[in-house]
C-alpha cells in the first residue's frame, strides 16, 4: 500500500479508503469485522462510514481498537440519516451533534478524523450546524470538516473556505466540471477524496464503447446501430471508446478505472467498496501497480473522442 498527505491536516492516509455502509453488515458482524481486519492486513488504514448508524460504528470501531488510534483515519457521512428505512435528511446543530455523540459513544474511538457532510442543498446547512460542527472541531472531538457531493452547489461550499476536505465523483471520462472543482479544492489546501471512480456507464464493454456518444435515430422505431460502426468482430472495433477496458491482459476495467484515479496527485485517497475481501485485495493492490504501457495514451484518445461526441 502507498501512503499519500491529507491535505493541509500533515496526515498520511493510504491511497485507497474502504467505504463501509450496511451492506458489510448483511452476512453478519463477525463478517463485517474480518472484512476490516483484511483491510488492515492491505495496509488500508483509512475506513469512511457512509452512514451514522450506531451498529455499523460499533463494528468499526471494535475492529480498530487494537490499532494506536493515531495511525487510522475514520470519516463519518452526516445529514443524510442513519441508513436504515424512515430515516430522514437533518442537517441540523441538534441532528449532527447527536450523530457524532452516538457514534464515539458507542465505537469507542475517541474522535472523529472527519465529518463529512452528504450533499447539502444550497439552503439545507443553517449557519447553526456549521458553528456547532466548529465547535466540536475545537474540542478536538471532530478532527476536520468536509463535504460531500457532485450538484453544482458544491462549488459555492468549496468557495467559503470553511473546509477541510471535499468528496466527490472523479473517474476517466469526468466532465470539466469536476476537474475544475477539484482543482480550486487543491489550491485552497482541501484533501481530496475520490469516489465514483467505475462508473455504470463503463461497467461493461458494450457500455464503454458508446459512453457519452449519442446513437443515431431513424425513423419511427427508435435508434439504430452506426452504418460506419465496424463490427464486433474487427479488431480495431471500439477504437478511441473506453472498451479497452475490457480488454487489457491481466487487469480489469474496475483496476484501470482505480489505477487512473490513482493518478491525479491532487487525490489524496480513493473510495472503495467491497463486501468480501477478494474483491478488496483485487483492489487494494491497484496502488502497487503500474498500468500497462499504452494504456494511459489510450484513456486520453478515449476521453477527448467522447468529448467531442
């Protein structure tokens, strides 16, 4: 594993960061824990909990436990509630505050690295709940403040400076957009989390050779294939599209879409999500490889083609 600074707080955090959510908890929690503790073993030293449900805190937490506090870093989503069905969106002083109580309250963990909040609406986060989030930032309770999201209204957080860290979708054919916003995040000394890194679009080669690239309509019966498409079966068939992905030796889509979020160096670490711990050694070997030669050229043809589409 590689180890890369947490913006401006002088941490060292791993280049990937396993994402837990209830989903770890569905094959039970001596499960859960072994998924953490095989992460560790990967040198991952950075866990995000997407929600604040007190069970899965609990879990982390013990599993964490007999690690120097010190050398592990947790993030907690807020605002969004707790994960479980009838939950509700509270970004309240009050909503926030009782999350993070609960959730060192019963892991144990002493404090939170940070509070990452879920996407706030431009008008959802009170002046309240940010001076009650500073608060416990003083304490030391809550080491830093970040937020999380792809909406627009994410540039206007970035721009107040009143946090530490952003959290956003980065992956090969990210629009400039994103790329803008993490480039102001970097400047203002914000750590940067990346998730999103495999989106849907790319999930298959059928998918990866037409991303972004609107079909052609004819008729009345819908969209037909490209007269000028070659067919499957020619070798250069998905030439400048993302379908060589699928078709690089030895690596998987998901590893090169990984490997190439890996590259930014504005990133400081990249969100993943496994529920079983030979998907996350798959992943959690991705920062210790180079990609194959070629390949980066190829996700640049790839990226200006879908472009200009």
């Amino acid at each position: 594993m590689r180890y890369r600074p947490f913006g401006r707080s002088g941490a060292a955090v791993s280049a990937v960061t396993l994402s837990l959510n209830l989903q770890a908890l569905a094959r039970g929690p001596d499960f859960a824990r072994e998924l953490i503790y095989s992460a560790l073993e990967a040198g991952i030293n950075s866990y995000h909990l997407e929600t604040a449900d007190p069970v899965l805190a609990e879990i982390v937490g013990g599993a964490l436990s007999h690690i120097d506090r010190k050398l592990v870093y947790v993030t907690l989503a807020l605002g969004a509630g707790d994960g479980r069905r009838g939950s509700q969106r509270d970004f309240s002083a009050e909503g926030m505050t009782g999350a993070i109580d609960r959730a060192l309250h019963v892991s144990g963990l002493r404090w939170i690295d940070v509070a990452l909040l879920d996407e706030p609406g431009e008008h959802e986060l009170p002046q309240s709940s940010l001076t009650a989030l500073k608060a416990l930032r003083a304490t030391e309770r809550v080491r830093l403040l970040g937020i999380q999201g792809d909406s627009e209204v994410m540039d206007a957080y970035v721009s107040t400076g009143a946090f530490d860290v952003l959290a956003t979708s980065f992956h090969v054919n990210s629009p400039w957009q994103v790329r803008s916003r993490i480039r102001t995040a970097r400047e203002q000394d914000m750590a940067i989390f990346a998730g999103g890194y495999f989106p849907d679009s790319l999930d298959s080669e059928r998918k990866a050779a037409v991303a972004h690239v609107e079909p052609k309509k004819k008729g009345l019966f819908g969209f037909v294939r490209d007269p000028k498409a070659r067919p499957a079966s020619d070798p250069l068939s998905g030439a400048g599209t993302f379908a060589f992905l699928h078709r690089t030796a030895n690596w998987t889509a998901e590893q090169i879409c990984l490997a190439y979020a890996l590259t930014d160096p504005s990133v400081s670490s990249v969100l993943i999500k496994a529920n079983d711990p030979e998907r996350l050694n798959l992943l959690a070997m991705v920062p210790e490889r180079d990609m194959p030669p070629g390949v980066s050229a190829q996700l640049e043809m790839a990226r200006v083609a879908t472009a200009a589409a």
